[in-house]
C-alpha cells in the first residue's frame, strides 16, 4: 500500500480568482501533478473550518485554499476572513497534532496559470514528503 | 417573574443522577447539572440533558380516554374509575381474584410501586404483581439473593473509581449506565486492569487491558473457566473461603471440569487469554465484577449470576469497598419496584408471600377481610401466557409498553387482545395502551413528589417542578381513587410522604426512610431499618446477608435456541445510548430521536459481504417468530455470525424475534440469543 | 465576604433599581442559582460552587424583556456577559453587574486568566495572581505524541453535548455539532477528531476561560488545554483577548485584513 500511495489533496478554489487560475493552466498546458482535486466555490470565505476537518476526517492528505490577492475580492472582505480563520484553524490542526502544512492557502489570480501550476507542484512533493495523514489512516481503522 | 431550580432525579437508567430543573413561571426551561449531586458531580450523559423534552411532547396524553366501538374518545375521571370498578367488580365476582394482573412500573416511583401491589394484593386480593425486572435483572434478584441473601447490586457508585481490576461483562457501560462507564475510565486513569467479556467491540473495548468475546450464551463456560484457573494456580483467597463460604467441595468438583481447552471449544475464547485474565483478576487487590443483561437475559440467567458470586466468593471480593458483584440496574426505579413488592412472591422488602406471618402483618396493616393467596402469583410473561390462554381476563398496565419490551410480541398482542378488560396507565398511547378500553393519564417525574431507588440501593427524592399537563394526575392518586371507587378505605393519603411513612412501617429494610432525612442526607441507601441508621454503602460487611456465602456449582447448558442450517446467525439484542427502552419517552425527545430515528441491525463486514449487503442496506431478519425488515449497519462492532438488534424501535422491532424461552427460576425470557437469517432485500433504506 | 455582599444586595433590593438578584441560593445544603425577589430570602444567599450564571442572566433576560435584574458576578461571569452582550445575546443595560472576587484556591482550580471582575463590590481582589500555563505540556509534544493523546482523551467521548450545553458562550440555535453532514450522528464516541475540533474551532475568540466545558465532562477530557491554547493563538495573531470590553470584536468576525 506505501508504494502506491499517491497523496490525495482536496482543493477549495474561489471561482473569481484561483478557480480561473488553475483553468488557466489547463488551457496553456501547464504540467502540473494530478493529486488535486478541486472543488469550485464562490469565495474562498465560503470555506468553514467544518469543511477542511471533514476532507481530513474523510481521507484528505492535505486541503488547498486558493482565494483572491488581497484587495481583489469580488466580495471585497472575503479572503481577508478566510486568511484569519485558516491562520487559526492551522494553529488548532498542529493542537490536535495534525502537521499544519498539510493545509494551505495561497493568492492566485486570473491570470496566475503559472503560478497555480508551480504551487500544485510544490504543495504535492510537500505533502509527499509529510507522507499519508495519520487521520487517514485512523479512519480506516474505524467500521 | 419566578425563577427557581428543583433538585430531582433523573427518570432514565438507574445510576439515579440528580439534577435540576429549572423553572421559569411554572415552566420547565431545561435541565441544569448540579455539581453536589454525589453521583453526577455536575456531569450527565445525553438522556439527562434532554429529560424534560419528553414531557412537553405533543403526544402526551392528558385526559381519560375510553375505547368504545374500537375508538378511543375522551372521558372524564368520573367515568374511567366508573368503568373500570364496575369491570373489576364484574370479573371478580365472576371470575375470581385470580382472573387479574398487575403490571407495575420501574418507571414510577417507591410509592406508586407500593400501591400498585397494595392494590392487587390489599384489595383484589391477588399476588399476580410484576413488573419489567422480570425481563432485566429477575435472574439478579433470584440468583444473588440464593448465593448472598440480598439480590442486589453489593458496593456503590462512588466506589467504582477506586477499582483496581473491572470484569465487566453483559453490560455496555458507557452507553447504559454513561455516569458509572465515566468513572470506569477514572479508575483507569489511576492504573485499574479492565477486564471485558463481551461478543460486542463496545466503547469499553478502547480502554480494556483484555477483551474475551465469548460466544454469546456461553457465559457459565468462560466464569468456570476464569474459576477454574484460579483455583487450579492457588490464587483463589482460602481464607475467605474457609471463613465465610459453604459448599465450596460440592462447587470445586464441578469447575475443576472446565479446563480452559474445553472452555475455548464452548466459549471460543482463546486459553492463553483466559489464563492471562484468571490471573489478573485473582491477583488485584480490590477487583468488581459489573454486570447486567449480557448475564441475566438468558435461560441461564440465574447460572450466570450465581457464577459471578461463585467468582467474587472465590476471590474474596466482597463486603470490601470497590469490589463485589454489581448488577447495574436499567431503570431509574427498578431497584425500588422490586423493594416495594411488585413481585408476586414478595411483599415489600422481599418478605416472603409464603411465609403466614408477612401475610398476616400486611392483612392487619391493611384492614383486610379477606386473605391473602399463600401461593405465589404469576410474572409478567406467565400473566400474558394466561391471558393468552383465556385464564387472566383482566390487566391493569401501569407504565410499561409489553408490546415493545416482551419477547415474541405476536403472542404478546394476541394476549392483549384476548383479555376481556384492559386498563393502561400512562403518559403516551403506547403500542400497549392502544389495546386498551380505559388509558389514564399519568404523570412524568417533573409533576410529582416521590422518590426513586438508584443501582446502588439509593433512595432519592423526585420533587414536584410543574404542576401536571392537562387532566393528567400524579400516578398515585390514580391508584387511590381506583381503589376508593372500589370500596376501599385504606388508600388516603395527602401526600407520598405518607405513602412512605407507612412504607417504612411495614418493611425493615427502608425502616429509617424518611422525607425529611432525605431532604436532609440527600440519600439512604437501604438496608436503613431505623431512624439511627447511615444506610449502607457496601452489602456483606463481615457477614452475608444470608449467614455464609453460598457456592453453588453451575454446569453449562447452551442456549435455547443455537444457529442451525435454516437460521444461521446468533441474533443478540440490546439497547443503545440515545434510547431508552420502548422508545416511549426518547423517540419524541427530537435531540435524542435525531442521533438514530430508527432501528439497524450491526452486521459484520464478511457476513455482509457474503450476503451482498452494504452498509445502510434495508434487509430481512427473520427468526422462528418473526420478521422484520430493518437497515444494515456494516461493523466490526459485531463478532462474525452474530448480528445485534437495539429494541427501542417499534417500525422494526427486535422483539418481533426474540426466543420467549424462560430461565427455570427467575422466569426471564432469553433476549439475548437466539437463532436468525438475514437476507438482502436488494434495497438501500 | 457573604455576610458583607448581603448587605450590599439587600440595600441594592431596597433601592428599588432592580426586579430580582440573580445569585446562588442555598437550599438542604446545596447551591443552586436563584432569582431573589425578596430581601428575607438572602439570607439563604451562598457564593459556592460555581455556576454558569451568565447563562442564567441570558434565560431570564430573554423571559422578560423588560426587567432589569442584578447579578453576583465572578470574573468569567463577566467576562461571558462582555462577550455575550458583543453577540447581541444579553442587554448589559439590563444588568446590574455585582463584582465578587474569586479566592486563590478557586481560581487556582480554574486556571483562570483573571479571577476577578472589573469592578469588584464586595471582597478583596488576589494582589498577586498568575494562572498556571495549562498548555505547556502540550505544546512541548511532539506531533504525533499529541494525535495519540488526544485520540485517547477523545475515545472517552460520551457524546453527551454537555461541554456545549455547560457553555455560557453557545447560544445558536442551530448547533454544527449536531449536523450529520459534519458528525455522523448516533456514533459513539463521535468521529474523532471533527466533533472536538468544531467545538474548539468555533470558541476561537469566544472562550471566556470559566472552564465550565471540561468540568461538565463525565469523562474527564481536558478541554481547557485546546481552549486556552486558542485563546493564546488568538491573542498572538490578532492581539485579542476574549472577554474584554465591548470595543474589542472578535477578529474572525470583522473584515479588516489580518495584519
């Protein structure tokens, strides 16, 4: 099982910003590796701390946040929200000992295609890295 | 605007947490832990936080109802005890005194209880009184009173945390007794050997140094088994033996035949973890043997706990603090049902109906003209069975819901339905009540002053917090006016501290309970004879209630009803934590119907592969009784080739399936095995 | 410092600014919170054990919608009141807030933050006062120390709700606890983690550090140690502190960039 193991990460991509991004990258052909799975959302805000714990508790080995370059909401003052409520909930992950690495939130435009592709790149060798989730692994455990 | 706290206790399982209710202008608000409550110490589980919801439902019942033309319809007070005492003057002059049952109530209070068989014994002059013990801890009563004297949970609640090994078996602590479960954990925390004995991975199994998952009706097996060890490697305790035990010779022959080998054949538990568990147990300072329905819901139920005291005898863990054998019993009050007679072999304070000189002490305390039968009268499955038969004609139900909690509730409804008058009393039309001609409507715990006898022999007050719902009546009015409108004088009473006081009169072992004491003490826990006396903590202090302990050796006898070709799986049956019993109260208590709306049946995951059933499935399980159809829910929680039921849930009821199969003595049906199929129904509920 | 803050109430009774005092009253031995309405019945007034009385101020203000009442208040008392009164669940206008201090053994068994209230009426606040530092073990853990520690605290769950229901600063009406697209409803003990996480999660900013939650649990779990070290990371990321005056907001609830 170790050696196919590939990690799962599990995507939350403001549709204004990062959505388009990644969509980008996909058009110009960016290579990027194949471990996200993405789910559109209006706004990064959108994105509670319930959602993230649930995408770990159902198997995730890392979330991604993807929202709007400060200043550029199209709510205005979403992403500023999403910033502190993952600034806390990483603090409660690492609490209960789970790596905060594991989630992430980035800036990424529109027009970012590349700089989607090259975090994917790196975000996917750093979970690699970090290995399979120990909640993962406990879920299985449990029926 | 009124605001206040009541200090009552808690009306669901029998750890008798006390608690308060607030109230707001007469208003029941919610319910507020109380922190000096020496067994909650401000912490309840999920039923405690949410015990008044129930009370408010919509569905209570809050004025007579009389059956007429198949219909219910309302009735005044006047009219039902009309009804009903010129049915019972009818039967009786017809039919005899042996023509009626009672069914008390572990729900209801000391008092209540009191009166129930007051009536069935004072005035129509029957001992045919029982109630649900009969179906949870008959075999307790019986067994530990032959082993012991005194057929009752032996050390305390408090006591627990201080353990130094568990042996728990049958009994799902953190789920139906959650506040002694919690201080299991404590004793843990401080270094306590957990020792469970259970087919089922429950909570426990989390903390348990050993877990044994016998093959459920095996358990006389395995505890001569553990015996059998300890005796054999010299660690059983000689001079407990020698100094407060008898028949230890007779016994001793008869365990030294179980070797763990032969153990593991019966039981499959494996002989290296038998041995490893024998030693744990004998070598602790302060071992406690907890049980419940896992070792009474058996034909074997009395076997069983006599085993268990054959094991605490063994060992010389009795009349010390945090040891002993320890039934936790399910209700809040049926340790009190039973203490106050509604046995139909014991007058209250288990005095013998047989014995001429009880009878005639209750005769005279009640005024009686007539006497007493000197035979004892039937339980509550041998009642239905009569019914069913056309021999009982008449049944007064008081709080209790037979067509959900009996085994084989076809024949159950079949009896109902034979009878010729049927009162229900109650604080829902149950599936029970709906059998009916008269329903009364009683009273929950927030509406009425009474009191309670928790696991551990503590009796506490319930108080008053709102005054009654509609027409609804304190169930002990009801029975007093029941038994005024028929002819009788010796029910008034102004209040169930009088009920008490004569309670206390005529039964030694609550002789010293009074009101006011409890008020003042919080709680006695009964052997209390008199005024002077503390209570006691822990039974068999120095001396067993009965002298000196009794061994008595117990050979295994397989269950009923084993798996075979047509029926292959075990079914086992049980109770989860956000129910309660017949569902009566919980399932319209939205919180706690919102964790499990319905019924499941646990299925293990190769069994359930094998018969392409997937989780949540709905599918068939059918026994020599019944079938029902019913969601899988695909665990490990489940040992293979066993399946396990909750029976709270009437749209898929285990009971429709369960073996009416009773042990000998103690008359309790065997609910926790029988043999069953299961088969996919192709759909997903 | 009984007799004293009877006093102190009977003459707050007889000035008529008040419907009732909301305080501890003792009845067959035993504190349970009350309303007094009539200067005799203090008498029967007790300080402890402690109770959530914010919650009982929350209950009574909502059951009337006028009266303003009294309240014998510790230090997280008002501290709960501050943070309620910012999320709109009680009129602090409505309250006259009577300050008693805790002693040095209570607020040693609270670990509390700050065992006294701003305005102290009757007794003497502790000159020298500071908690232990309950999260110190934990966080010198290793990560995967603390995942086990914490999933075998966490077995213990009985899923009972009470640390919720215990909580002076869960008012909605609508609890994510019990929502089954989070926790899976009827299991026990809840999935671990999510069921503790979202409780924790959602008292970032809010905890008042009575730790009423973890004396509520049958099963002893310490709480109060995932509280208080959110408490600090709030504190350490935004400079908040909850329980503070009304011009503090909780910085997950404002729009302001995170700085």
């Amino acid at each position: 099982m170790a050696e196919t193991w590939n990690p799962k990460i599990v995507g939350f991509l403001c549709n204004w910003c990062c959505y388009a991004g990644a969509d980008m990258a996909g058009t110009s052909r960016m290579k990027y590796p194949p471990n996200i799975r993405i789910i559109r959302v209006m706004c990064s805000s959108r994105i509670n701390a319930e959602m993230v714990i649930k995408a770990f508790q159902m198997g995730a080995d890392a979330v991604f946040i993807g929202g709007c370059h400060p200043g550029d909401c199209h709510y205005v003052d979403g992403n500023y929200r999403t910033q502190k409520r993952i600034a806390v909930l990483r603090r409660l992950l690492e609490h209960l000992g789970i790596d905060p690495r594991r989630l992430r939130l980035e800036w990424v435009s529109a027009a970012e295609g590349e700089k989607f592709a090259q975090t994917m790149d790196e975000f996917a060798k750093e979970v690699a890295e970090l290995g399979p989730s120990p909640l993962a692994a406990l879920q299985r455990e449990v029926l | 605007m009124k605001y206040d706290n009541i200090l009552t206790t808690c009306p669901f399982c029998g750890c008798g947490c006390k608690y308060y209710i607030q109230v707001v202008d007469g208003v029941a608000k919610s319910v507020l832990p109380c922190k000096e409550d020496p067994i909650s110490e401000g912490h309840l589980c999920i039923k405690g936080w949410n015990a008044i919801d129930f009370v408010y439902s919509k569905e209570r019942l809050t004025t007579p109802l009389i059956k007429e033309n198949g219909a219910f319809r309302e009735a005044t007070w006047d009219e039902a005890y009309g009804l009903i005492a010129s049915k019972f003057k009818e039967i009786k002059a017809r039919d005899g005194a042996k023509a009626f049952g009672f069914f008390s109530s572990a729900k209801t209070t000391n008092e209540e209880n009191y009166l129930m068989q007051k009536l069935a014994r004072g005035v129509i002059v029957t001992n045919n009184v029982d109630h649900c013990a009969r179906l949870c801890h008959a075999s307790t009563v019986a067994g530990l009173a032959a082993s012991f004297g005194s057929g009752a949970m032996t050390n305390s609640i408090p006591e627990v945390e201080d353990v130094d090994c568990f042996l728990i078996t049958g009994s799902n602590t953190t789920e139906q007794h959650p506040l002694i479960g919690s201080r299991i954990y404590k004793a843990k925390e401080k270094g306590a050997k957990v020792i469970l004995v259970d087919p089922r991975s429950i909570q426990l199994a989390s903390i348990a140094d050993i877990h044994l998952r016998q093959k459920p009706g095996t358990d006389v097996a395995w505890l001569n088994g553990l015996m059998h060890v300890i005796i054999k490697e010299g660690i059983a305790d000689e001079e407990f033996i020698e100094q407060r035990t008898e028949n230890y010779g007779e016994f001793k022959a008869e365990v030294m035949k179980y070797t763990p080998e032969r153990v593991e054949e019966i039981t499959g538990i494996p002989k290296a973890d038998l041995i490893a568990a024998a030693r744990m147990f004998a070598n602790a300072e302060a071992a406690s043997i907890i049980y419940s329905m896992g070792i009474t819901q058996h034909t074997t139920g009395v076997d069983n706990v006599k085993s268990c005291a054959n094991l605490a005898m063994l060992t010389g863990n009795l009349g010390k603090p945090s040891t002993g054998v320890n039934p936790l019993r399910g209700q809040n009050n049926v340790q009190g049902a039973c203490d106050l007679g509604a046995l139909p072999n014991v007058f209250p304070g288990y005095q013998a109906v047989t014995v001429p000189e009880n009878r005639e002490k209750f005769e005279k305390a009640w005024n009686m003209a007539e006497h007493i039968p000197e035979s004892i009268g039937l339980t509550v499955v041998e009642m239905l069975n009569a019914a069913h038969d056309g021999a009982l004609k008449c049944l007064y139900i008081m709080g209790e819901n037979p067509m959900i909690s009996d085994p084989d509730i076809t024949h159950v409804r079949e009896a109902l339905d034979a009878l010729e008058f049927l009162v229900v009393q109650d604080l829902f039309i149950t599936e029970t009540a709906e059998h009916a001609d008269v329903i009364l409507p009683g009273t929950s715990f927030l509406e009425k002053d009474g009191t309670f006898t928790g696991t551990d022999r503590r009796v506490q007050r319930i108080r008053k917090a709102i005054e009654p719902l509609g027409n609804a009546r304190p169930d002990w009015e009801i029975l007093c006016d029941v038994a005024k409108h028929l002819g009788s004088d010796q029910f008034v009473y102004a209040s169930p501290k009088e009920i008490q006081d004569e309670v206390a009169s005529l039964t030694p072992l609550y002789g010293g309970v009074t009101y006011e004491r409890l008020d003042k003490e919080g709680y006695l826990q009964w052997p209390c004879p008199n005024a002077e006396h503390p209570g006691t903590v822990f039974l068999h202090n120095g001396k067993f209630s009965r002298g000196l302990g009794h061994f008595f050796p117990v050979s295994y006898k397989p269950p009923a009803e084993e798996p075979d070709k047509d029926y292959p799986l075990i079914l086992t049956t049980g109770r989860i934590l956000f129910h309660f019993h017949t569902g009566t109260m919980t399932r319209c208590s939205p919180k706690l119907n919102k964790e499990v709306p319905t019924g499941y049946v646990e299925i293990h995951p190769s069994d359930a592969e094998a018969m392409g059933i997937a989780d949540g499935d709905l599918v068939q399980v059918s026994t020599r009784r019944g079938t029902i159809q019913i969601p899988a829910y695909v665990t490990r929680k489940v040992p293979e080739k066993t399946v396990f039921i909750p029976f709270h849930f009437k749209e898929c009821a285990a009971n429709m399936l369960t073996n009416p199969a009773l042990d000998p003595i103690a008359k309790i049906p065997e609910f926790k095995v029988c043999a069953c199929k299961v088969e996919a129904l192709g759909e997903s509920s | 410092m009984e007799q004293e803050l009877k006093a102190h109430l009977k003459k707050l009774m007889a000035s008529g600014d008040v419907a009732g005092i909301i305080a501890l009253k003792s009845e067959r031995g035993m504190a349970k919170p009350y309303l007094f309405a009539d200067a005799s019945e203090l008498e029967c007034l007790c300080l402890t054990p402690k109770y959530p009385m914010a919650s009982v101020a929350r209950l009574l203000l909502d059951e009337d919608g006028a009266a303003r009442f009294a309240i014998v208040c510790r230090g997280c008392d008002e501290r709960a009141l501050r943070e309620l009164a910012k999320r709109h669940q009680v009129d602090l206008d409505r309250l006259v807030i009577v300050g008693i201090p805790c002693d040095e053994e209570m607020a040693r068994e609270c670990a509390c933050p700050e065992p006294f209230p701003s305005v102290v009426a009757v007794g003497t606040k502790l000159e020298q006062w500071e908690a232990e530092d309950i999260g110190a073990a934990y966080r010198a853990m290793e990560l995967d120390e603390k995942l086990a520690f914490w999933k075998h605290q966490l077995e213990k769950c009985n899923k009972c709700y009470g640390c919720r229901n215990a909580c002076p600063m869960c008012f909605c009406k609508d609890c994510e606890l019990e929502n089954a697209l989070w926790v899976k409803h009827g299991r026990l003990p809840p999935e671990f983690p999510i069921y503790h996480m979202i409780r924790a999660f959602h008292l970032a900013g809010k905890c008042i550090a009575c730790g009423e939650c973890q004396r509520a649990c049958p099963s002893d779990i310490p709480l109060m140690v995932l509280n208080t070290l959110l408490r600090e990371d709030m504190e350490e990321l935004f400079g908040y502190v909850s329980g503070t005056g009304a011009d503090a907001e909780n910085p997950l609830y404002t729009k302001e960039e995170m700085q």
